[in-house]
C-alpha cells in the first residue's frame, strides 16, 4: 500500500542517517555533527596520535566527512595540542579565532559553493555612564593615556557575560570608586574601525545614579585615570572644545532633551532567552511612561 512504501521509505532515511553517524563514531578522529551540516573536532581527544599518525586520520578524515556531504569543519585545537597545526594549515584549514588556551580553524569543503560559516565576533562593546546625582551635576574623568585627554564620561570595554548596565556600573567604579546603577540607555554610536584589523565598536551611553547619595566620594584610578571629580553644568559649558569634545557637548544635550520628554526611554527587561534554556536574555525597549 502507499502508506507501506512510505514507511519503509522514512525507515531508509532513517537508517541511511544511522549509519552515517556511525560512520563519524568509527573514525580516529572523532567528531560531531551539527544541524548545518558541519562536523567539529577537538585535539584534546587524539593527542595521542603522533604527527605520522595525525596525518594519517585527517586525510582520512577527509575522504569521509567529503563522502558524507559534509560541509564544513571546525577544528578546536588546544594550546597543548599546538603541534597539529601546521599539520591543519598544509591540508588546507585557515584560522578562525584564538584565545589564550586554544585555537579553532576551519575548512570549507564545497568547491562548488562559498563559504558559509559565520565569522569570529568583529564588534567590541563599550559602554560609559552619564552618572548625575540629586545635585544635578555629572560625573567626570580625564583618561592619562589616549588620543583624547580631555574631560569625558567614564567607561570602557565590556567583559564576557556582561550586560550593558553591568559594564558602565563596573567601568563607573574602576575609574571613579562611585557605584553607580543604570537608569536608562540614552544613545549609542558605532565605529567600523577599532583598535584591530576587521574589527569595530559599539558603545553604549547609560543615563545613571549614584546607589548611596550618601556614598558618592570620587577616587580617582590611580593607573587610568589622571582625574575624576563631579562637574556642575556650569563648569562643563566653561571647557574649551579641548578639553570637552563636541560630540559630548551633543551628548548633554541629548540628556537634556531625555529629561524634557519626561518618558523612562530606553530601558532593559530581563527574560529568558527563546533559544538557549538558562541563558537570560536583555530586551531594551523604549518605555513611554513617566519617570517617578
């Protein structure tokens, strides 16, 4: 009946996709299979092998992640294990990224069809924090290393699982001893060119307050920062260009027209993200409604 040809047809497909699963658990060079239809292998499960005997389990690994339509391979190859790359680079992988105890390379292996494996991250996030206090003035600081060493917000680098209102509330604090909480986001500017080749910046400008009004005594860095100390307007309009660029004059004005509106802005909720379990997710949407 149709419903049997069927069948068997779904129970061949499925086999077909057993065996080739097996197929990659038989191999000496281990590896899983993604949803892309790319493998990924990890040195630390064969260094074991020898150089000879590495050679060997590439090339034949080769021939049958090609056989099984393989698309595309990630390599993560320890910093122990560092003797494989050469090995890699003559069998035609390419660098992918590297971090201070491994190094991932890939191999695209369709000659028919561009490479569609996504890039290492190319865009840093920075984030600096426009901390007003009940007094209305604003928190400042001049860098002692830099291009720029006039008055600015303070800020800097995101760390690995930061969230934004995290980063200005740590970069606040290494730079000026005030712990300061986020409010709101109130702009952000992207550079396409950073410090790294291929490489740019996002940098986020949280509106902030003190956590204690009680508590707000500055302390500059000593390794970073050649001054910090809170500014009334006043103070800050009387800064020559020099010593407080233009593009932070905007900035305040910015602020001002944020305060005017009366509106929280834009502000963060924190879920669950819809595709990763137990991996919180940051949504910034603008609120409408009044501040208290």
């Amino acid at each position: 009946s149709l419903f049997r040809r069927f069948s068997r047809q779904i129970s061949s497909l499925l086999n077909k996709d057993h065996l080739e699963e097996q197929s990659f658990l038989k191999m000496s060079l281990p590896s899983q299979k993604d949803t892309y239809g790319c493998v990924s292998a990890d040195s630390s499960k064969i260094r074991h092998l020898s150089d000879e005997d590495f050679t060997s389990e590439l090339k034949a690994a080769l021939v049958g992640w090609r056989s099984n339509r393989v698309r595309g391979i990630w390599f993560h190859c320890s910093k122990m294990d560092s003797r494989f790359i050469p090995i890699l680079v003559e069998h035609g992988f390419e660098f992918h990224h590297a971090q201070p105890q491994y190094c991932t390379l890939t191999r695209w292996l369709p000659e028919d069809a561009p490479s569609t494996l996504p890039r290492y991250p190319h865009m840093h996030i920075g984030c600096g924090g426009i901390v007003v206090d009940a007094e209305g003035r604003l928190l400042m600081m001049r860098e002692k290393k830099g291009r720029y060493l006039g008055w600015k917000f303070p800020g800097g680098l995101a760390d690995p699982n930061e969230n934004i209102y995290e980063t200005a509330s740590r970069e606040v604090k290494e730079e000026t001893g005030v712990d300061a909480e986020g409010i709101a986001v109130l702009s952000f500017r992207q550079v396409n060119s950073a410090q790294w080749k291929d490489t740019g910046d996002i940098y986020f400008l949280i509106v902030m307050k003190p956590k204690d009004e009680s508590k707000k005594d500055v302390t500059p860095c000593a390794t970073e920062a050649a001054d910090a100390k809170w500014m009334t307007r006043s103070e800050i309009d009387g800064l020559s260009d020099e010593l407080f660029h233009n593009t932070l004059r905007k900035t305040l004005k910015t602020y001002d027209n944020w305060v005017k509106c009366g509106s929280k802005g834009l502000v963060v909720e924190q879920s669950n993200s819809p595709l990763r379990r137990h991996v919180q997710m940051y949504t910034f949407a603008v609120d409408f409604s009044p501040r208290m």
